[in-house]
C-alpha cells in the first residue's frame, strides 16, 4: 500500500513539473525573440548584441514569460524612447539595460553617420563626368572620413561641381586639398563679417568720437590704431598660430602647406554656443550653408569695395 501511494504521488507531481521545465523553456526562447526584435529595432550589430544578450535573457528569463510581445506595425517606424521600448519587451531599467541602451545608441549613431556620409558623397559625385569623379576620389581617399565630409560640402546645386580650373583634380593631394578648403572657409567667414561690418559700419559709427564719415576702405585708417597697425597686426597673429599645429611636418618629408589628412578644414575647436549639430545630416547640410553663404559674401563685399574705389563715398 505504501509504495502504491508513493506510485500515485509521482504521477500526480511529474505532469506540474514537466508542465513548469516547459514553461521555463518557452520563456526563455519567447525573451530571446524578443530581445533579437528589438535589437533589429535599434540596428545593433550581430557582435553588440551578442556581447548583451545572454545577460539579458538571464534577467528576462521566467519572470518574462508573463508579458506579451507587442505587435509590430508596418510602415515607418516610430521613434520611442529606448528606456519604454526595453519596459515594453519585460525588461525592467537595471545597470545592464542601460548598458544595452548605451551600446545600442553608439552603434545606432556610428551606423547612421556611415549612412550619411555615403549618401552625401554620392549626392556630390554624381553630377561629375566619369573622369573628373575618378581623380576627385583618389585625391580625398587619402584623407580621414571625418576630413572627407568636409570636402564634399558645398557640391550643392545649381552649381553642382564647380571647379573650372581644376584644383581639386590636378596634381595635387589630400593634404594640399584640405588646405584650400581651409583657405576658402577662413576667407569666406571673413566675407561674411566685411559684408555685415561695411553695411552697419557706415550708417553706425558711434566709436572714437563718431567722427569717422568716410567709405570702409579708408576708415582704419582715420583711427588711432593707425599708428599702431604692428600691434594691431601681431593681435591678428595670435590665433593663425594654432593652424601650424594642423599641418604636416615637411622636416618629415611632407610637401609644403598640406594639412594632416585627420584635420577637419574650417574647425578650430571654438563654437562657444554650441552651433555644431550632432545629427551628421544637420551638420552637412550647416556645412553647405557656410560654404555657400561665404563665398556669396566675399563676393559681395569685393563688390563693395569696388564701388567704393570708384566712386570715393560711401554705399548709402
């Protein structure tokens, strides 16, 4: 009779049991899915998620198993926050998941500054003839990909690629190309402070006695500062020597004035306000206006200089 009983209770128990080693396992395998799902959602690659996963399924295993996997929608993914989608999926906010988050975001970010930086090459190359393309990619394959952006800003339209004289494309270097950018960048923020500074200088002159009335091109010269233009000059002076630091060392056996091919042209590490966007396309196109704006403007003010030369008054 005894070991009747103990026959019955291990009947009874054996069913709960293997129903509970079922259960476990299809917890696990629903928490991988899962997690494989919203690895996908956040573009991590196979290496980062294997690096995170098994932690996670450590955490989300059984415990897991009770919450239902949200349904996928189709069309355009919406953009949620990382933290609600883990809370989504039975993930609670531990120090692994937001190790996770971190992990997934830098990959999400590297993966799509790539993105953009391939879009914006082929958007620049593509109006190029066959033979000018070739001999623009050899020359900025030499440089970094960071400095490589830069050089590609300012193809815009309607212009497109406009180099009538052939500076990008004839013997030359990346080193040497990312100086005449570094040029046209300096030049063209200085443009764009002349253009303002004539236009407002000449109508609002309150300095120095607001006696100075005559056109820009003369008005440094009816200052004090004119007796002291070497002072003047050398306080000028001071922040071009920081460029010498951005070029290579022809005592190496570098050509002169080429750039280190990690330097991003126009970038001096000032931006007090925070103007730098963090978005790669936001920055490209914040490139293309710079680029765009300074040249307009050094044409402008060439052109009020030249007026002014010609006619001895001022513009207004």
């Amino acid at each position: 009779m005894m070991q009747l009983s103990s026959f019955v209770l291990l009947l009874w128990f054996l069913p709960g049991g293997a129903r509970r080693t079922t259960r476990v396992e299809k917890s696990l395998r629903s928490a991988q899915q899962q997690i494989n799902t919203l690895a996908d959602g956040f573009e991590t690659s196979a290496q980062s998620r294997d690096a995170w996963i098994p932690g996670l399924l450590h955490r989300a295993g059984p415990r897991g198993a009770h919450h239902t996997v949200p349904r996928l929608r189709s069309g355009p993914r919406r953009a949620a926050s990382p933290v609600a989608s883990l809370q989504d999926y039975g993930i609670t906010s531990t120090p692994l998941a937001s190790l996770a988050i971190t992990a997934m975001d830098a990959n999400s970010r590297r993966n799509r500054g790539q993105d953009v930086t391939m879009m914006a090459a082929e958007d620049a190359l593509s109006s190029m003839d066959p033979e000018t393309r070739g001999k623009f990619e050899k020359v900025i394959s030499e440089v970094d990909d960071e400095a490589r952006e830069g050089l590609l800003a300012g193809i815009t339209d309607p212009v497109g690629f406009f180099d009538p004289l052939a500076f990008a494309t004839t013997d030359i270097s990346g080193g040497r190309l990312l100086f005449y950018r570094e040029v046209e960048l300096k030049h063209g923020r200085l443009g764009m402070l002349a253009s303002l500074g004539i236009l407002v200088g000449e109508q609002f002159h309150p300095l120095f006695g607001g006696d100075i009335d005559v056109p820009a091109y003369v008005a440094f010269q009816q200052t004090p500062l004119q007796a002291f233009w070497p002072a003047v000059v050398a306080a000028i002076a001071i922040p071009e020597i920081y460029s010498v630091f951005s070029f290579q060392d022809p005592a190496a056996g570098a050509a002169k004035w080429e750039m280190r091919t990690d330097h991003v042209a126009g970038d001096i590490g000032f931006d007090p306000l925070g103007l730098k966007p963090a978005d790669p396309e936001e920055l490209r196109e914040m490139r293309n206006k710079e680029l765009n704006n300074g040249r307009l403007a050094m044409i402008g003010a060439a052109g009020m200089i030249a007026q002014e030369l010609a006619s001895g008054q001022t513009l207004f």
